[in-house]
C-alpha cells in the first residue's frame, strides 16, 4: 500500500476554518482524514501541508512514525504552529487509514482501553466568539451556564479576565472574583469551572492576583496563566496558587516541553492534538508529564475529525484528566462529517468503529467554503494605546 496524495478541505465553522486533510491510498476507498485547524494560518497550514506532500507520496501510510521523522527532520528549518500543525493534520489521517486497514479503532493501536468513557467539557456559548472575549455579563453568565448543564455537560469553560498590562487594575481583579462567585453559586459544587486566563497577565503579579481572585470559586483548573515560554515565572505562580493551574495549547513537539516539566510549573498539560505533531506525539508528552505526576487534558477548540482523535488519545491515555470539545459549535457541524461517535450524560463513550470513526462528507463541507475568521481584526488595547495579549 501506497500514499498517493494528500488534500485539504476547508470549511467555515464561525469564529475559525476547519482545516482538514485527506490522505490518499492506492487501495480503493481506503483513505484518511486528520484535522490541522489554527485559527489565523488556514491558508498558511493549507500550503504547507502542499509542502509536505512529495515527503509522504508514494510512501506507505502504515510507516506513522518514519513519516512523521520525515517531515520534521528532511527540512533544514524546524517546524513551529504553522508546519507542525500541517504533521497533525497529516499524522492523525495516517493513523485513520491504519485502523481501516487493520480493521480497529485507533485506540486499539494506541496501546488498548484505559477507560470506557471520556468525561466533556465545553465553552459557554460554544461558537459565540462576542460571548467569549468581549466584556462578560454575570447575568449572560449564567444563562449560558443553564444551556451547558442541560446539554448534558458536567464541566464548562469560561474567560473572566480581561486584557491587561503590568498592572491588575484592582476593579478588574474584583469583577472576575465576583464574576466566578456569582457563577459557582449559580451551578452549585456539582459542575467544575474552569477559567481561561488566555495568557492575558504579563508578569507573575497580576497572574497571582486573578488565580487568587478565582480561588474561592474553586475552578478545577487555571489555564495559561502567562504567555508560553516563561515555565520557570509560571512556577512562581504555581508556587502560590491553591488551585490547580494548566497550560499547553502553545507548545509543540517535545523539545518544547522539557522546561515545564523540570520546574513542574503547572499540574495539567494541554497539548493539542492539531498542533503539536499529532496522535503519536501527544502520547509521548502525556507519558512526560506521567512521569511528573500531571495529568493531561487536551485542548481542542477545533472540529469533529480533531475532536475524534482526541477521543481515540483519551480513552488510551491513563493521566488523561478531561477533555475540552466544541461538539456542534456550528449550525452544520453534524452535516459536514458523518460521526460513529456517541455522547451520553456528558460523555464520550469508547467507539468500535475502525479507524478514528468519522467521515467527512465532502459535498456538505464544499457548501461551507472558506469564511472570514472574525477574530482576526479583533485587537486589545490599553487606554494609552499599549498592545495587550488580547
């Protein structure tokens, strides 16, 4: 068997483009899809995975890890967001078509069944980018809180803290305690919170001031406390935090790793199947931060072939903690891939179905072109014109 070509699909889905691939096989009807979404690059991711396409033609598709060795290692310049997404996307197709061919689903390659289930956790208002990063209403809070519950979730995502400087304006840092004791009272001790920071503080006092702010709320994790980077200033908030705090969505490969775990700066990791090299990588990270005594919650905002690998990564992975999906986070989510998966009482259940269990249905996708990605023309400013991290 045979790779005889790798494509792309790229279909609107609101506030980001879903990047999907497809591998090619010369065995008929035997394909792969992976995902490559990244909010800002889908041209970028696009082209680069026509980049590494001659890498893999004619190659066999079974071979995952030498292909992945290929494409990282046969370019002199190493790969970052744009070019390892393009791998994922790649890698987790490659995957796909293993577990058609062998007749299994992908968990089964990974090593086998850990858990039965995955425990999901979603963003209130799911695709709704005003509700996600404009100015939050306590009172649209808790609406959107209501929806998350009664569709089942037992967890949901939210973020509290606005764009800062080096400086956490005192009413600012009181509007995001109320705002996660406001929405605590409303969910009871029965649903877990967890709080975005979006790497938005830029120094280790104002981090401290909002986990401190959140901590009577009890979130079940912080994320990005900082920009990514500073693992050894993100201990330093650790060092002072009484809650659990988690980050990963910014980092790659390994070699991005290695510092976060020396200094144990934070107790869950978040790599993301769609960017840091895919299926394969992921594990060797997850088995890191094992080692570390971190457990492991993967980020996917993205779509349903990234959220299906996810799941097969989950069900295989014994430190995997909880997992983050954007389940019909579009009117036509359910009408662009055909889905093995199933959801119940806020769960995903291990799938049968050979491969990762989905399938693109190319004609609904193509009714779906490539859209504007709003968030590109959103900024965060200071009051003096100062640039934040938005």
């Amino acid at each position: 068997m045979r790779i005889t070509g790798v494509e792309t699909r790229i279909v609107d889905a609101g506030m980001r483009n879903w990047v999907f691939v497809k591998v090619l096989t010369d065995q008929p009807g035997l394909h792969g899809w992976g995902e490559a979404t990244l909010e800002w690059k889908t041209r970028a991711v696009a082209a680069c995975v026509d980049d590494l396409t001659p890498l893999v033609a004619g190659q066999d598709p079974l071979a995952i890890e030498h292909l992945v060795q290929t494409m990282t290692k046969h370019g002199f310049w190493r790969l970052g967001a744009i070019g390892l997404s393009a791998v994922s996307g790649i890698e987790q197709a490659l995957w796909d078509i293993k577990g058609k061919a062998l007749g299994v689903p992908v968990w089964q390659l990974l090593g086998g069944k850990v858990r039965e289930r995955v425990r999901l956790y979603t963003h209130l208002a799911l695709g709704d980018s005003a509700a996600v990063y404009e100015a939050p209403d306590v009172g649209r809070l808790k609406a959107h809180a209501d929806d998350i519950v009664a569709a089942g979730y037992s967890a949901f995502k939210v973020l509290l803290v606005p764009p800062t400087h080096y400086r956490a304006a005192l009413p600012d840092v009181r509007q995001t305690g109320m705002l996660m004791d406001a929405l605590r009272d409303h969910v009871g001790d029965g649903v877990d919170i967890m709080v975005d920071l979006h790497g938005r503080p830029p120094s280790v006092a104002v981090a401290r001031a909002y986990v401190e702010a959140l901590t009577p709320g009890r979130p079940l994790f912080v994320e990005e406390v900082l920009p990514p980077g500073h693992e050894i200033a993100m201990r330093d908030v650790a060092v002072a935090s009484k809650v659990p705090l988690a980050t990963g969505e910014r980092l790659y490969a390994r070699p991005d790793w290695l510092a976060l775990f020396a200094h144990r700066s934070v107790d869950i990791v978040q790599p993301d199947l769609s960017h840091c090299g895919g299926l394969w990588e992921a594990r060797k990270i997850a088995a890191m931060a094992e080692s570390h005594l971190m457990g492991v919650a993967p980020h996917n905002p993205n779509g349903p072939v990234a959220g299906a690998a996810a799941l097969h990564f989950d069900i295989a992975t014994p430190n995997s903690v909880i997992q983050e999906t954007m389940l019909r986070s579009v009117p036509w989510y359910d009408e662009v891939v055909r889905s093995t998966l199933v959801v119940q009482d806020g769960h995903w259940l291990a799938p049968d179905a050979p491969g990762l269990g989905i399938e693109i249905d190319e004609s609904a996708a193509a009714r779906h072109p490539m859209g504007a990605e709003p968030m590109l023309a959103r900024s965060a400013v200071a009051a003096d014109g100062t640039v934040l991290d938005w």
